[in-house]
C-alpha cells in the first residue's frame, strides 16, 4: 500500500470512531456475535490460510530464523478456533462499558455535572504471531465502540487478511472503516506519525520494540511487554501443591507472556523440593539451568546472568535457591518485568510481604501464573496484558478501552453567579443517579 492509502485508512477509521461512539449496544453485540458465526462458517478457510502460514514457519524454523515458540502460538487447530469465537461470544456478554456513570455531584441546584465512561476513539494495534490476537482486539474495540487499525506479524499475514476480511464482511451494519488492517513495516511508521488521527497505540512484544515505537510516536502508547515471571516456593509451601503449580506455570503452554521463566526456591525446602521438580520437568521436555546451589542438588545446565533477564518462551526454565522471602522479592523487583508473579506458601503474613512487595501487574497466592489473562479474569478477552502503569495495568479488556467525558446539566447558570464577594457557594453534593441527556428538562 502506498502513504496515501494508509492514510486514507487512518482517515476513515477517524470518521468511523466518530459515528460508532453512537451505536447502541444492541447494534454492537448483533455485530459481534455475527463476528463470531462467521468465524465458525468459515473454519475451513482459515485453516487453509494458516496452514500456508504455519509451512513458511517451519521452513524458517529448520533455517534457525523462527523459534519453536513463534510456530506454536501461530497454529489453528479446530479447538483453537472454536475457542475463538467462544471469546467473541464471551466479549458480546460483557456489561456494556459506555455510558456508565463514573461519577455524579450537584455543583448546585438544577446544576449537575456527571463523569461518563465513552470510548477512546481510533486505537492501533501491533502485535506478533498469534491470529487469535485479531479477533480478539478487534471484538474489545467494537464492544467498547473503538475504531481500530490492525497490524500483525508478517508470520502470520495469510491468516490475518483472512481473518480480517470474515470480520469486516461480518460487521456491515456498523460504520464503514472502524476496522483496518495495514501489513507493511513502512505503513507501521507512518502510523506513528498520525497522532492527530490515532488516540492511542497498544504495541504487543519485546521491550526493545515496544521502547522503539514510544521513541518514534507523539502518540501515547499502552505498552504489552515480555513476560519475565517467577514462582517463588517458599519455606511453609505445601510440596505437592508447589509442584503442581510450578510445573503448570511453565509446562501448560511454555510460550505465552504468563509462562513462568524463573522458579526461585527457599533453601530450607530446596533438597527436598528440587529431585520431584525437576524429573517432572525433564520428562516434559524441559531445559533447565540452575544457580551453583540448585546444581549442588540437581543435575541441570549452569545459569548465567542473561538467564535471570530472558523471556525463553519455550520449554526453558532457570532455578535459584534464595534464602528467605525477602530474597525473592528483590529478585523479583530486580529481573522481572511487572508482568504476574506467583508465591506458594501457606504462611498468611510471608504471602503478604511478598504480594505487597512485589512490583507487578499481577501477584498470585497459590495460583498457576497462567492465570493472567483477560478472559480467565472475566472481562470477555485482552487486547494484551499493559506492564505499564498509566491507564491500564495488567490484561486489558473493556474498561482499558474507555476514557471519560465530564457533561454538566443546567439551567441557565452562569459563572458570576458564583464569584465575587456575593457570589452563590457551591454545593459540591455526590449524586447517586446515572447520567441521562436533558434529565433537567425532563422534571
């Protein structure tokens, strides 16, 4: 595509946002669960055009120039599939984010001012090789009314001009161009140079690459960085229940952000914890590499200090044995990447010292990191998962893609009335009542 036409496409989605902040939520969900019949109807089209997709990533596996991790989260099977306009379905069923009132006070009689939720307007997304982030981000943005402009990995390129185009055909009723999908790197930059048109990027990958697109945009940026998680075994863990959640962590899908990288182990449970651990882990096919003292337990590669600070994204995982909580902690805060981290413990108060301590999105208790995720926390699915801490924190669903509005019902008042040595007080009085137009007018 030329400059113009990606212009163009910023353009038209800019008039979309505009006309969709308007559509009623009935409209919207009719849309999406049309998205999501489609999606069915057409399986067979886009397996066929993933499979093109996934032939190209093995070729470039088997030359060195993929990963086994890239490949695995590019592929669409039935079940993957079905899961994907499950989420669709799911995102339809969301309370719907628009209009809700946020905030109400009477400033003063029959002067009433009220803070609304309302979309943000044109968001764009760049994203690596999972198809399935498509449909999701584009169901968030229709739900919560946004116009969105879609560029994915160049990976997965058959897959999403399909994808895309089952989406568009199936969304006529809604305003033309709320839905965009640019492919070329030189579309990407001359994205970021749109920041009168787009009100906001959400990039998904590395941190260099989410830190060159800040570099390179007035616009602002919801980053969704890598994963660097940890599970921490501390001294008063239940054993069994460790190895569960600790095995899980990595093994369940070794190539997604919540995938834990790290396990950090208390040396007073390290002998025992370890030798279970880690057969249960080389049975799976994991590659392990350990501090000097877990190799003095167990018989794994040597860690370095790359390893504390790489998200392997695969079946990879470092052990460090730590002293006590506080260790772990400053591991943590010193090598993660505020993405979900996870404590085992049956000791209330070291739960807390780590949880509270930790710098993170998400920190868990007892609980698998796998379960940082939008649709396992109920707000239908994500557009990523922001390790920021501006605006959105963690997955970011519906209400991560919504601002504000401040409306102020009166009735003639004017700002005299209330300065000066006579001036009218303000009364500042919270309201419990939702905003509707002209409710004045309507007494």
């Amino acid at each position: 595509m030329t400059e113009h036409d990606t212009e163009s496409q910023v353009t038209d989605a800019q008039q979309a946002a505009l006309r969709l902040a308007n559509v009623d939520e009935a409209t919207r969900n009719a849309a999406l669960e049309s998205m999501a019949d489609a999606i069915r109807s057409h399986e067979t089209e886009i397996r066929e055009a993933n499979a093109t997709d996934v032939e190209e990533a093995e070729a470039m596996l088997e030359r060195g120039e993929y990963t086994q991790a890239l490949v695995d989260r590019l592929k669409l099977d039935d079940a993957k599939l079905e899961s994907i306009a499950e989420m669709v379905d799911s995102v339809a069923e969301q309370e719907d984010p628009l209009g809700e009132t946020l905030d109400a006070r009477e400033l003063d009689e029959d002067l009433e001012l009220y803070k609304v939720a309302v979309p943000i307007g044109v968001v764009g997304t760049i994203f690596e090789s999972r198809p399935d982030a498509l449909v999701q981000i584009a169901a968030l943005a229709l739900k919560s009314g946004n116009a969105v402009i879609l560029k994915g990995g160049s990976e997965a390129s058959e897959s999403n001009r399909v994808l895309y185009e089952i989406i568009r055909e199936a969304t006529t009723e809604l305003p033309d161009g709320w839905v965009q999908l640019i492919e070329a790197h030189e579309e990407v930059d001359r994205l970021l140079e749109m920041d009168d048109k787009v009100d906001l990027l959400m990039p998904r990958g590395s941190s260099e690459f989410v830190s060159y697109i800040q570099n390179n945009t007035q616009i602002p940026v919801l980053g969704h960085t890598e994963g660097i998680c940890h599970v921490y075994v501390d001294e008063a863990a239940d054993l069994e229940q460790a190895e569960e959640i600790a095995y899980d962590a990595k093994v369940q899908y070794p190539a997604v952000c919540n995938a834990v990288e790290t396990l950090l182990v208390d040396e007073r449970v390290a002998e025992t914890f370890l030798p279970d651990i880690v057969e249960r882990y080389e049975a799976a096919g994991v590659e392990l590499r350990g501090d000097e003292a877990t190799r003095e337990i167990v018989d794994v590669g040597e860690a370095t200090d790359d390893d504390w600070d790489s998200e392997y994204g695969d079946l990879e995982l470092s052990i460090k044995i730590v002293s006590d909580v506080n260790e772990a902690v400053d591991h943590v805060n010193t090598h993660g990447s505020k993405h979900t981290e996870s404590i085992v413990t049956e000791d209330a108060e070291t739960a807390e010292l780590f949880m509270t301590g930790i710098d993170a999105a998400s920190v868990f208790h007892n609980a698998s990191t796998r379960f940082a995720d939008g649709y396992r926390y109920g707000l239908g699915a994500e557009v990523g998962i922001s390790t920021g801490k501006i605006h959105a924190r963690g997955p970011v669903g519906l209400a991560g893609l919504t601002t504000y509005k401040y409306y102020l019902e009166g009735d003639g008042q004017i700002v005299a009335t209330y300065a000066g040595a006579e001036s009218t007080p303000f009364s500042h009085d919270p309201l419990d009542r939702e905003w509707t137009p002209g409710r004045l007018d309507d007494e």
